[in-house]
C-alpha cells in the first residue's frame, strides 16, 4: 500500500465518527445497568409531574382531615378567626333590608335591633325622611334613636341610653352632635303610665288618612280579621310581666307568639274579631313635645288602647316587648288602609255586618 494510500485511510477513520449521529435511548449492546438507569429517570420524571400539583392536593387533603372540632383554619376564613358552629356573627345589613319580624340570632343587642327595625319601617313607609321614632327598654336603661337622622342607615354607636326620669345615661359615641328624639317625652308616658317595654312612633300615609276619615276623636272598627289575636302560646308571664327583663329573654318570646291582632291592654287579653277596636285621636301641634298633655290625658281615658292617633301626623303604638308593639303597629297600619278604603266605598267601619247591610238596604 502507498504512502498516499494509507493517509486517505486515516482521514476517512477520522472523519467517520463524526459523521456518526448522537444515538438516544438504549445503545446497541448495552448492559442491564442502563436499564436501571432509565428506570429511575422514568420515577424521577413522575416525581416531578406530582410535585407540579402537590400544593393543591396537600391543602385540599389538609381540608379534608382537619376534624371540625379542632379549631383548625377553616377555608374562606382567615387563620385565627375561627368560631363555635351555629353562632352566630353580627354582621352590617347589605342590600335590601331583611324583612323578618324577628332578626336573625335571638340575642342581638338592643341597640341593633333597633338598627334593623329602622331599615324595617323604612321600607314599610313608616319613617321617610328623618320622621318617626323607635324606643326599646331593657331593664331600667332606655334606648332611643336620634332626632333628624335617616333611619334607615341607624348604627349601635347612634343610639341614647336614658333612664325613666328622661337622665341621660350614655350618649351616642359617633357624634356628639346627635340630639334625643323629640319624640323622648311621648315615649316616656308609655313607659310610666303603662309600663310598656318598647315604643314605636310611625309616619304611616294609612295612620294620618285614617285620622282625616274618622273627624272625631276616635278611630273605631270592628268586625274585622286583624283585630283577632289567639291567645295560644302568645305570651310568657314570667317575661311579659316582668319589666326587669333581660333583652335575652325578651328575644326569646317571638317562638312563641303564634297570633297577630290587637291586645286589650286593660283586661290583658287579646281582643276577638267581633269586638269594637277604638283609638283615640289626638290633635295635632307644632312641636312634638306640646303632645304630651293630650297624650297623657288619652292613654288614661282609654285604658284599652294600645296606640293614639295624632291627626294629620302619625300613630304612637307601644307594647310589652318590641315584637309586640311592631306586630300591633303592622295590624293597625293594616285596619287603619282597610277603614280608609270602606269609608270610600260609603261603608261605616264602626258597624257590625248586619247593621251595615241594614243601613245600605234603607238607602
């Protein structure tokens, strides 16, 4: 072989490997200990796909396992915040006001059931404006709304404490600026003179047109559903009568209050459908506390009467509890549209059927 020869060899063997392209996998003729190799690059792949993932799966079995009892973070609350199941939280009303007549959580504070009773009789029409007043006693302390505020937007801080003499006991802590209601001194003669337990002051259109239909000095129906009160499970003796009471055990009494209408105050009964229903009317004045002598002088003279009328103004109502006096306030409301709407149709509220049938056979 020539020289020549022999070079052109060698740079062919030269060139050859790198010709050759990178193999994958298994090469030919490999030994088993490639395949434990690849093995284990196959686990640790899978290993990897799991860790990808495994911050979901560890929260989402951590929820899983953690026993409710335990106290452990909950999801949708924050850590450290966590409570008893069925308590439950005090929260600011959102949105459309809840229209329950008994709020949620039987052992709301006083001054958040007025809260709440504000946006209630605000949507009902009961409190426009800045008018109409709500009072809720609770022992010897008696809680009161401000004067020219929005009802409806009422909060706990807002509120006066008073006691039954009309001393201030504590004032609102939002704004020092804050007045009592004008309505205090027509409160305060519900609370003395029949022991109420809370006191409701409405600007209903049904309360002032009722007054304009009735001249005189009374509003008299009968013969009419909302009247009627069953007397089954409607009050608790021992919390009904006792004006010590807690607000706790007042709030307890809506479970057992299963019947509407009107209560005669002076037998303590409910009154029946057939009986005469008669409130009284007072005139109207410029200023709110000029009612008190009339109003006075028309809570002794009715003894029966749970609510006065106040011409061209609104209605006081006031029971034993706050659920009372807001079931009875709902019911005259109602009886006072009712006697507005058959004084239009030349109907006289004030009769029995029978009577009345009479009467409009002779015409």
């Amino acid at each position: 072989m020539s020289d020549e020869e022999s070079s052109t060899l060698s740079k062919e063997e030269e060139e050859e490997p790198a010709k050759k392209p990178r193999g994958r996998g298994r090469p030919k003729g490999s030994t088993g200990r490639h395949h434990k190799a690849q093995d284990t690059s196959l686990l640790t792949s899978e290993k990897r796909n799991r860790k990808r993932t495994s911050r979901f799966l560890e929260d989402f079995e951590l929820e899983e396992e953690v026993p409710e009892s335990s106290g452990g973070r909950k999801r949708g609350r924050p850590k450290g915040h966590t409570r008893e199941s069925g308590t439950w939280v005090a929260r600011k009303p959102l949105g459309r006001p809840r229209l329950s007549g008994r709020p949620q959580g039987g052992e709301q504070s006083v001054p958040e059931v007025i809260c709440e009773l504000g946006q209630v009789f605000y949507a009902q029409g009961w409190v426009s404006g800045t008018g109409g007043g709500i009072s809720i006693r609770d022992g010897e302390s008696i809680y009161i709304a401000p004067s020219g505020v929005q009802k409806e937007r009422l909060q706990p801080d807002d509120l006066f404490v008073i006691n039954l003499e009309g001393e201030e006991l504590e004032a609102p802590l939002s704004d020092p600026l804050l007045r009592k209601s004008q309505c205090t001194p027509l409160f305060l003669l519900a609370y003395k003179i029949r022991n109420a337990g809370a006191v409701i002051h409405s600007h209903s259109k049904n309360a002032v047109l009722a007054t304009l239909a009735f001249p005189g000095s009374e509003f008299t129906v009968t013969h009419l559903e909302m009247i009627k009160r069953r007397e089954k499970n409607s009050f608790i003796p021992a919390v009904a009568g006792n004006l010590l009471a807690t607000s706790q055990q007042k709030a307890s009494q809506p479970c057992l209050m299963s019947g509407i209408g009107i209560k005669k105050a002076s037998e303590n009964r409910q009154m029946q459908y057939d009986e005469k229903l008669v409130v009284p009317i007072i005139e109207n004045t410029p200023f709110e506390h000029d009612l008190s002598d009339s109003m006075a002088q028309a809570i002794e003279l009715y003894p029966d009467t749970n609510a006065v009328l106040v011409r061209r103004h609104g209605l006081y109502v006031w029971g034993d509890t706050w659920q009372h006096a807001k079931t009875m306030g709902e019911c005259y409301d109602y009886l006072f549209d009712v006697a507005v709407q058959m004084v239009k149709m030349k109907l006289d509220p004030s009769k029995p059927p029978k009577i009345q049938e009479q009467v409009n056979g002779m015409e």
